[in-house]
C-alpha cells in the first residue's frame, strides 16, 4: 500500500532548478537509499517530503490525501513524518531526556510523566539510558545523533527520513548510528535515506534511487542499481566512491 | 581646597529617599513598557512580511535617531497641544524613555533571535511545532541566553536615563539633588551624594545578572 506519493516534484533556488520533477511512490515498509553527487538535489528531495522546503511544483500525498500549503496541514503532516538530520539538530538548552520529550508534551500534548516514561524508553533503545541528564554539548556525535534519532521515533512517525546522518561524524563513530537505523529497519519502518555508506544501503535498502541533475536517473533493487548498473552516470558515481574501499 | 561637609545632605535624606522611589518607579515602568514593546518591534524587525517589517523598521529609526531628552521635552510640552489631554511629567517621561529603550532593544531581540542556527528552526518544525510553538519553546530561550549581556546594558542605560525625567520637574533622584544643591548651595556633596546612590542601586543588580547569565549556561 502507498504510503507517500510525489508528483512532479519541482525547486528552484534562485531561479537554479535543484529539483526537476520527481515522481516517487513509497509503499509502507519500503526503505528507500537516495544517492547521487552533491548538489544533485538528494536532500531538498527529502526537505520537500516533509515541506522544510515548499516544493515550486508538484504534490505530496501522504496515505492517498494530497498535502495542501496551510501552515495547519504542513504542521499535521509533519507529526507524522520523523527527520534525521546530518548536523543532528538537538535543541542545545535541554538535556537529552528533554530533547526526547519536548514533540510529545509540546506537540502531541502527552501528560509529563508518560512523556518521561516513553522518553526513557527511547533513549534505552538506541544505548543511552545512562545519558538522559546529560547536554548535547556534553554527547559525542554519535550520541547526539542517536538522540535526535530517539527525538524523532518518540512521535511514532509513520515515515522516516534520514537526511545524511552519518555524514558529520568521525568514523569511529558511525558504527553506532547505522546500528540504531539498521535496528529501526528490522521493525519494518519506512525510510528514505539520504547517504553516502554504499555498503549500509546495499544492505539496508530494498529500492535505490539515483539522482542526477534533479531527476530520478536509475532506480532499482539495491543489487542491480549498485552491483549492475545500466546508466553511465549511475556508473561512474559508483566508480569514484568505490575508487579506494579494500 | 573645598571642604566636604555632607551633613547638608544628609539633612535631606527624605528628600533623596523620596528621590530614589521617584526614580524606581519610573525606571520599573520603562523597563518593562521598553522591553516589551521592543520585543514586538524586533519580531517585526525579523519579520518577512512587509506589513510588519516597514512600521517596525520606522518605529527604529525614528526613536534610535532622535534624542531621549528632545522626545521628552516634546511629549511634555508639544502633545498637549495637540491632543485634547494633558500629560504629566511622568507619562511624558516614561513614553520617551520607553520608546527610546524599545527602539534599541528591537534591533537587541531581531539579532539575537537572527543568530539562531536555521538548523534549530528545522528541528522544532521537524517534530510538527508551529511556528509559535518553535520561537517559544526553541529559539527564544537560546536567544535570550545570548542577549542577556546586551539587554543587562539596556536596562542600566534606562536606570540611569531615568534622570532625564528631571528636565520635566519629574521628582526622582537627580531632580532632588537639583533641589538640595540650590537651597543649601552645596553642588559638590549634593551630586556626589546622587552619584553615590545610582552606583550603589546599580551595582548590585549587575552583580545579580552574572549570576543570572552563568546559571543560563549551564548547559554549555
């Protein structure tokens, strides 16, 4: 079943097409990696998911109801669509149980103490029960982005998106943070995923998309678009991210 | 060489005393109807509709480019004519005051709230805040960690602006002093003595805002 529908999705910036109309369909439990150069529009992609950017053209349909442009509407959908971000995005001036808990008790309106109890719980699954008093200043990045991964799942999104999340940490740290999203797949939740971990996408993904140039280039199942690809783009994209992996 | 006698001074304490609330009041007034205001005209400020930002934007660069004292002045003698009720040294005092502090204020609240990283807006609105809710809850309280500086300078430069209110026979510290030094014809021990106190009140309350600011940093 169709979880999310985009329709000729179009963004300029400045009057530079970024996005040049794209038409993608979800299905509920569909994990979805997006690749594709810098610039090629993966990311204004997903901030036009979830209307961070408010696409020029074209439409998202959320479970088969087109989204309008009322700040209502774009405000309801975005209850139901979580967001990981590359630069983790935590509010600094709360602590991580905070953090966790701040979508539910000031968006859903959730009693404090069961906010605390669902926050808790969250934190313990992606490892950091120990941390829940702690600031963001005071996490590592890998931590923090496991908080902002609690952050959005407390909220019980119905579509995840992963905006690079693994892109500003050190590479010792990435490890853990693939683990907690690789955790969230086994759940059967559904996820676009912006990311430059070929081997994560391979194995996590069940559908690839290429972009190039704000189009859809290639899109297949994770063994043909990045074992076989058929386009040349496709091709040498691969060939370059490959060009030093053992 | 002068020879300091503050008995003089002291012999009017009551009169400085009454002085010192005069002074309180107003600045209590000012600081609250300035800070405020300013707050509404530096989201205007940030404002992207043009509906708020071009009155705003008036708003400050009329007030920060005309004199506290000239307002003043004009509040007490020239508004009067013009409208069909008499304003009283205090109102006239507190509008300049306030609309001068609101106008510098604005441009300290539209910064501030400027150097928020968009990055915080994209997380609040991420887990579905409305715009209210991400100000409120998100980019205020960091904001206002990081004005707390400029807004402590506001609220000593109206404490002491408070004795411009003396041009319009306001009865606060600076207007007393004025009174003591002419009946007892000691300048010198009598704007000391005023000096004295505005340093007095005010120093503490500095102190007490450093407190403040490292208690809001805590999570730094």
């Amino acid at each position: 079943m169709t979880l999310l529908s985009l329709r000729g999705i179009t963004k300029r910036f400045d009057g530079k097409p970024v996005l040049a109309g794209i038409d993608l369909d979800v299905a509920r439990g569909e994990r979805i990696a997006i690749l594709g150069a810098s610039g090629s529009g993966k990311s204004t992609l997903l901030r036009c998911v979830n209307f961070l950017e408010l696409p020029d053209e074209g439409s998202v349909a959320l479970d088969g109801e087109t989204v309008g442009r009322r700040e209502r509407e774009l405000t309801r959908v975005r209850q139901r669509i979580g967001m990981v971000f590359q630069q983790f995005n935590l509010f600094p001036h709360m602590t991580a149980l905070d953090n966790v808990m701040e979508g539910l008790v000031t968006v859903r309106r959730v009693a404090k103490a069961a906010a605390r109890e669902r926050a808790e719980r969250e934190l313990a699954r992606v490892g950091l029960a120990d941390k829940a008093a702690a600031y963001p200043a005071h996490l590592s990045g890998g931590q923090k982005q496991r908080v902002a991964i609690a952050r959005a799942v407390a909220m019980d999104p119905e579509l995840l998106l992963f905006d690079e999340p693994t892109s500003a940490l050190d590479p010792e740290l990435v490890g853990e943070v693939l683990g907690v999203i690789r955790a969230l797949a086994d759940e059967g939740r559904t996820m676009l995923l912006v990311t430059h971990e070929l081997g994560f996408a391979y194995h996590v993904a069940t559908r690839v998309i290429f972009l190039a140039e704000g189009r859809i280039h290639e899109s297949g199942a994770p063994d043909e678009v990045l074992k076989a690809p058929r386009r040349e783009r496709t091709q040498a994209f691969l060939r370059r991210h490959k060009e030093f992996s053992l | 060489m002068h020879q300091w006698d503050f008995a003089s001074v002291l012999a009017n304490r009551e009169a400085l005393l009454v002085g010192a609330i005069g002074t309180l009041r107003i600045f209590a007034i000012c600081l609250v109807a300035g800070l405020s205001l300013g707050f509404i005209v530096g989201l205007g400020r940030y404002s992207r509709n043009r509906l708020f930002y071009w009155p705003a934007t008036a708003f400050t660069e009329f007030f920060r480019n005309t004199p506290v004292l000239v307002q003043i002045l004009w509040f007490y003698f020239a508004l009067p004519i013009l409208v069909p009720f008499s304003i009283g040294p205090l109102a006239a005092a507190a509008m300049g005051i306030s609309l001068n502090s609101a106008a510098f204020s604005a441009e300290i609240f539209r910064g501030g709230i400027q150097s928020i990283d968009r990055g915080q807006w994209d997380g609040a609105r991420a887990i579905g805040m409305t715009a209210g809710q991400a100000m409120r809850r998100i980019v205020l309280p960091q904001a206002l960690r990081r004005m707390t500086p400029a807004l402590t300078n506001r609220a000593i430069e109206i404490f002491k602006m408070s004795t411009l209110a003396s041009a319009v026979a306001y009865v606060e510290l600076l207007q007393q002093g004025k009174l003591i030094a002419s009946l007892n014809f000691n300048p010198i021990e009598a704007y000391t003595a005023v000096a004295v106190i505005f340093f007095v009140c005010l120093w503490p309350l500095v102190q007490l805002t450093y407190v403040l600011e490292r208690r809001l940093g805590r999570s730094e």
